[in-house]
C-alpha cells in the first residue's frame, strides 16, 4: 500500500491515503530520486529553444546557466538540447517546431522572441501534455509551469526616467532598433518600447522621439545611416536601444568622440567596456545565467520533485553604472 501511495499507482482507500501521508509528514519522508531514476532507466530529455549566438554575447550567458543546471541534474537522467533560431528571423523559430511535436522531450524552455508563433507552439505542447517554461518576456494566456525574466514593460519605464533625468524636457531622443528581416521586433523590445514611452508621456516630456532603424551584422551600413541621421539631426544628444546591441552604438560614439547620453541593456563584456569608457551611461540587467539554470530546475522540480513551481518569477531590474559594475555578481 506504501509503495503505491509513494508511487502514484493502483487503488488505495482514502482512509489508508490518509494514515500513510500524515507518518510520511511526521519523518519528513523524501525520495531517493537518484536511486529512482537509476531503477526506472528513465531519461527525462528537455529542449531548450534559443536564438543563437557568438561567444560572449547574451545569450551566451543565459546557456551558460542552463549547462550548470543540466550539469548537476545529471545524475537524474536530464538531459538538455538547445535548438537554436536566429532571433531576427521568425521562419527559422517556425522551422524547429515540426521536430519538436516528433521528438521524445518530457519538457521544452522557450525565448519568447516571436509571441504569435511561440502562442502556437505553446498550445501544441498543451495538446501533447508537455510542460513548458518561458524566459526572456512573459506571454499571458498560455499554460506554462514558469516564466524566468524580468518585467519588460517596467523595465522600460525605468529606463525612461533614467535617460529623462539625463536631458532638459525639451531635448529630442533616439530610439536605436536593430532588426533583420520583415522589419519584426521581439516581444521583449515592444514591451520596453512601452514601457519607456508610457514614462514620457506622464512628464512634462516635449521633445520629439526618433526612430533610428539599424540592421544586424552589417556595421559599415550602420556606420552610413548613423552618420546621416546625426547630420540631419544635430541637436539629438540622448538615446537608448533596448536589446544587448548596446557596445556597436557605443563603439560608434567612442571612435566619433561624440558626447552622447546612451542606456542599453544587459551586462555583457563589450556592453561593459562601453560603460567603464563612458560611451554608455547606464545598463540595465537581468541575469540571464539565473534564468537559464532556474528555467531547467522549474522543469525538473515540476516532473520529477512533483513540486509545485511559482508561476511568476521576475528577476530583479539591476541598473548598473561605471562605478557600482565592478561589485556586480549575478549570484547563481
């Protein structure tokens, strides 16, 4: 009867339930999970769908965190495999959803970079009974056992008032985008974008904001359109960009000499270098290594510990400074 109640398996009464789970409270009873798993062979495989990435860059340091994790849940039979989509590109984000549906995965992490296809990735997995984890930007009205990230929206609120106190009410702003192609922005942008606007619109903010559209790997073209959009517009002092891409305006700025109030996000060497150099005033992060090791552990603790995981779980909105950048630890 033990061993049914402890394994979820055939009848029991609920008398017997009963009696057994109040002694397993009482000895604080709790399952060799190693043992477990080694005796039932079974592997638990997670896929983790990423954009993919050069050394040193973003997301980088969110695998970083999901190697640790896959690292120690070794000895329980995880096993983790990142599929990578260029995150400018939303078909190639479409093209890994077929082989997911077919592949033997007890658990899938999603970057919600495109909203409407991981909307539908996300309610196939729910037909299929796999559970799934979000980072990078929440998605309402989808199922999952746990989002990792922080507030996107509040986090461009804040950034608004970093650079508002940075400049005079009337003083024009650039907002920097990079994008690929179909000019499509990511979920996480848009909810900055919103962010930082709604911030504006609630001061006595009277200058004009100016869109700068820049494109991924392409420098010398970006190089032609920066130079051509400050000698139309001169008196623009102050701007922001609200991804990772922070280090290619600031190394911009630094080899022009141009004085220029620029925030950007995430703590990534070159986005750190542009801080200590003064070509970034501010970063905003949101320990993406934390995120990647506790998206693998909500997984784990949710199908193996059947424990109950918090849905929500913000990370904290760090803004980080050429002064306080080198006390600054991510904590894993």
């Amino acid at each position: 009867t033990v061993d049914r109640i402890l394994h979820k398996r055939g009848k029991v009464s609920e008398e017997a339930q009963r009696k057994v789970e109040k002694v397993l409270k009482e000895i604080d009873y709790h399952p060799n999970l190693i043992a477990r798993s080694l005796a039932l062979k079974k592997t638990y495989r997670f896929a983790a769908l990423i954009p993919s990435f050069a050394k040193g860059e973003y997301w980088d340091k969110l695998c970083e965190g999901i190697d640790k994790a896959a690292k120690e849940l070794f000895s329980y039979n995880v096993e983790v495999e990142k599929l990578y989509f260029n995150q400018y590109d939303r078909s190639s984000f479409d093209a890994l959803i077929p082989g997911l549906e077919e592949a033997d995965c007890q658990g899938v992490v999603i970057a919600t970079q495109f909203r409407d296809s991981v909307v539908r990735l996300t309610e196939r997995l729910d037909q299929l009974e796999i559970p799934y984890v979000l980072i990078d930007a929440f998605i309402e009205n989808t199922h999952c056992v746990a989002y990792y990230g922080t507030n996107s929206y509040d986090s461009g609120y804040i950034a608004g008032r970093l650079l508002y106190e940075q400049i005079h009410p009337t003083d024009d702003l650039a907002i920097f985008r990079f994008i690929r192609k179909g000019d499509q922005l990511i979920t996480q942008v848009m909810k900055r974008e919103e962010g930082f606007r709604d911030y504006l619109s609630k001061q006595a903010y009277g200058g004009r904001i100016h869109a700068v559209q820049l494109y991924a790997d392409e420098p010398e073209k970006n190089r032609a359109i920066l130079d051509d959009f400050f000698s139309r517009q001169p008196q623009v002092g102050a701007g922001i960009i609200f991804n990772s891409r922070a280090h290619l305006l600031g190394g911009y700025f630094h080899a022009k000499k141009q004085a220029f109030k620029l925030i950007g996000y995430d703590v990534i060497d070159a986005n750190v270098a542009c801080l200590l150099d003064g070509s970034i005033t501010h970063l905003i992060a949101q320990r993406p290594e934390v995120q990647g090791f506790n998206c693998v552990r909500a997984l784990f603790r949710h199908l193996i510990l059947k424990e109950k995981v918090e849905p929500i779980n913000y990370m904290p909105i760090d803004i980080l400074i050429k002064e306080n950048i080198p006390y600054y630890n991510n904590y894993i």
